[in-house]
C-alpha cells in the first residue's frame, strides 16, 4: 500500500483504489508509474496487491491460480476492501 505519510490504518479518512494488475500470471511491480505518482500527489493511497497466482513468488504459488482465475485473485482483491 502506498500513500501519505500520515497515512494509517487507524485513521484512514483519504480517499484510496485498488490497482490490480494484469495477467492473471503477471506482478505488480515496485517502480515508478506516472498514474500512480499523480493519484498519490493528488492525496489519494493506491494499494497495488499481488494475490494469488502472481509471478515471483514460486511455482507452487502461481501455479495456484490455475482453474481458480476469477475466484482466488477476485477474492484475494475484495477481501483488501474490508
């Protein structure tokens, strides 16, 4: 999760998305997007999740995902809403 620096779980009152990637064999990287450098500037949290089934975390963990596309990685994203 990114955002401010008095951003916390506790106080969360700004507004925040979820930007999952794409694939579902794909990850959310640790690098510069423009998109998201504009939504943090603008005083929104961005939350990029890496569910189920993402890239670099070994076969076991990917390979999870299979027959289960649109079920794990939907879940895995909604639960980060509650």
């Amino acid at each position: 999760m990114l955002g401010r620096s008095d951003f916390t779980l506790d106080t969360c009152q700004v507004p925040w998305v979820v930007l999952p990637h794409g694939g579902p064999h794909a990850c959310g990287l640790d690098i510069f997007e423009i998109n998201t450098a504009l939504l943090l500037a603008s005083g929104v949290a961005v939350c990029i999740p890496n569910y189920r089934g993402t890239i670099g975390r070994g076969r076991a963990y990917n390979e999870v995902l299979l027959g289960n596309a649109g079920v794990m990685d939907v879940a895995d994203v909604a639960a980060l809403t509650r």
